[in-house]
C-alpha cells in the first residue's frame, strides 16, 4: 500500500485506568511505578486489557493500517520490559541522568543481563485476536536501555549493551515467531548521547537484529513533548543509522520542521515520517499534514513512506490524539491521489 498510516507506539490511556496527571507531571519511570494506576492487583490485568481494546478498536475507527496495543499496559515505553530482565536489583534501584539532564531512579545492575522469559509475547497475542489489520509491538533498545540503568557489575558499557541486546534479540524472535507484522526497537538515547550511539550503540542495535526474520524498524526522537519543549532542527545521530539492520526508520519532522534533506542519506531504508505535532492542542487540517510529509518526499520515494505521529501520543488527551490520527488518514489519502496520478 503506498503510504500507510500507523502509531508511533502508545495511545492515550484512559484516566479510569491511570492517573494522567501522575503521569504527566513527572519524567517517565525507569523502574516499576505501582502507584500510577488507579485500580490495585486484582483487578489491573483485566482493566488493562479492556483498554487495550478500546484503543485498538480507536486506531481501526480512526482508519489505520498498521494499530499497536497502544502500550496501555505500561508505564513508560521502556520499563516494562527492562524491569523483567535479570542482573538488575529493583529493590534497590540506582540513579541515571535523565535526557532532561534531571536525575531519575532506573534499574541498578548487580549480575549478567538475561531475558527470563518472553515480556510482551502474551500483548502481541491479545492484540492479533483483537484486530484483522497489520500489528506492530515495541520494545525498547538495548543501548537506551543501559543509558536509563546504573551499571554496578560489567567493567565496560559496551559489554553490558551487548547482554542486553541479546535480550531483545530473544524478545524480538519470539514476537515474530507470535505473528508481528512489525517489531520497533526504540532508541530515542541514540539522539541523546550520539558519541556513545557511534561507539557501541549502532553494534548493539544489529546485534538484537541478527538472525532476526521480518520488518523491523528503529525510532529514534527528540523527547516527549510534553517533557522537552526546545528540540533541535537537526538529528545528532541519524545518518548513522544507514548501516542499521532495520528496514524502517522512525522519525520525527512535525514539532522540529526537521531538515528532511537528512532523509537523503538513508537511501533504501522506508521512512516513519512523524507529520503530526504533538506539542499542539489544536488537530491539525489534513493539507498541512500531506505539506509536512511532501517535505520528506522531496528526498524519500512514495512508496518508501510511512505516515505516523511524532511521538508521545499518550500523553494527549483522547479526543485530541483521535482527532489527529483520523486527520493523519485523510492526509494519506491525498497524498495517495497525488502520486497515483503521476
């Protein structure tokens, strides 16, 4: 299909499941935070899959093609599946600088990095029974998430990216295994800290792919909006990710106006195009999406584009993250007659 439409990776959660303004108003956990969600043990699981639903069926009736659980049943993209990980002590969790530059409680390694079971096998599967289009499922990098850990036991940060990329390798075998259409690898810390990305970051992120069969894709962003306000014009790192073994790359252009003639130098990969601005309340007309995202074919082929948002999506009220998505829609389809008819 040329220009399909998909999501980044969260939707909004609904305020009976989680306490938004908890949420919002604090940087994203790094280890496991209980006290965001408004219903106790019992009776979570069963509320979280009920939102999953909803949010499935909202991307459908928005007229996606590609829906994601929406990440509904976690607390940040990243947390969920590093706190499941062996060789990290969360009782007593360490100390990490945020992107922010603010300081944050993340998982404190103590022994050797190893998957102990499949984390999001069982989220891919409710999402396939859910739903008759396309799925992607996230995962976060291992390179972004050793930048968000307290290493007390490898001798090189190196060493320890490479545990954890193995992994997400295991992690991201299982969920094709499961069905994924798509599998995203998230390393927004590669943006942030573009020298350690150029010394390990780059290897680590192949190696989680090796032997991997299947469309994956790498996002890599500037923050969450609702966070970070001020964003560069530029990616730090981004041409770099030429040599990634994804066949996607995920971006964002709309609350940057991003140069897209970076775009250029990535020639061969397919192109998320992040056109819908999430720092802005108001939902965006269809034209001025297709203008962002003509912005990114003057260096990137139709057929090699994806619509999406840039990313945060949840932390936007509902009816907002809604109304944009259903705008990204009608945007695709402009754009669809304009280049059908070339």
């Amino acid at each position: 299909m040329l220009f399909p439409t998909t999501i980044v990776g969260s939707y909004p959660q609904p305020e009976w499941l989680i306490d938004r303004a908890k949420l919002a108003g604090r940087f994203p956990p790094r280890v496991r935070a209980l006290e965001l969600w408004r219903l106790p043990e019992p009776y979570l699981a069963q509320a979280q899959d009920d939102a999953t639903l909803l949010a499935i069926r909202f991307q459908e009736q928005a007229g996606l093609d590609i829906v994601s659980d929406g990440e509904i049943r976690r607390e940040s993209y990243s947390n969920r599946f590093a706190t499941a990980l062996e060789g990290v002590d969360l009782d007593n969790p360490g100390s990490a600088l945020d992107r922010s530059g603010h300081p944050n409680p993340v998982p404190r390694i103590v022994g050797k990095i190893r998957r102990k079971h499949a984390v999001e096998v069982e989220d891919l599967k409710f999402l396939k029974r859910h739903t008759q289009r396309m799925t992607k499922i996230t995962v976060p990098g291992p390179f972004t998430m050793l930048q968000q850990a307290q290493n007390d036991y490898y001798k090189s940060e190196e060493e320890a990216a490479g545990d954890y990329a193995d992994a997400v390798n295991a992690e991201i075998k299982d969920l094709f295994a499961a069905g994924a259409d798509v599998v995203q690898i998230d390393e927004p810390y590669m943006q942030a800290r573009p020298e350690k990305a150029r010394q390990y970051g780059l290897a680590a992120l192949n190696r989680a792919l090796d032997g991997v069969q299947g469309t994956t894709c790498v996002h890599i962003c500037f923050g969450y909006a609702a966070i970070i306000h001020e964003r560069p014009s530029g990616y730090s790192f981004l041409p770099e990710l030429a040599g990634c073994r994804c066949r996607q790359v995920s971006i964002e252009t709309a609350q940057s106006h991003l140069d897209t003639s970076v775009l250029a130098q990535l020639d061969g990969k397919q192109i998320l195009v992040g056109c819908i601005d999430l720092s802005d309340m108001n939902v965006e007309t269809p034209e001025v999406i297709a203008d962002r995202v003509r912005r990114a074919l003057k260096h990137v082929k139709p057929e090699q584009v994806v619509l999406a948002p840039d990313c945060g999506m949840k932390y936007l009220p509902r009816e907002v993250a809604q109304g944009k998505l259903e705008s990204m829609v009608h945007a695709a389809r402009i754009l669809r007659r304009e280049y059908r008819a070339e």
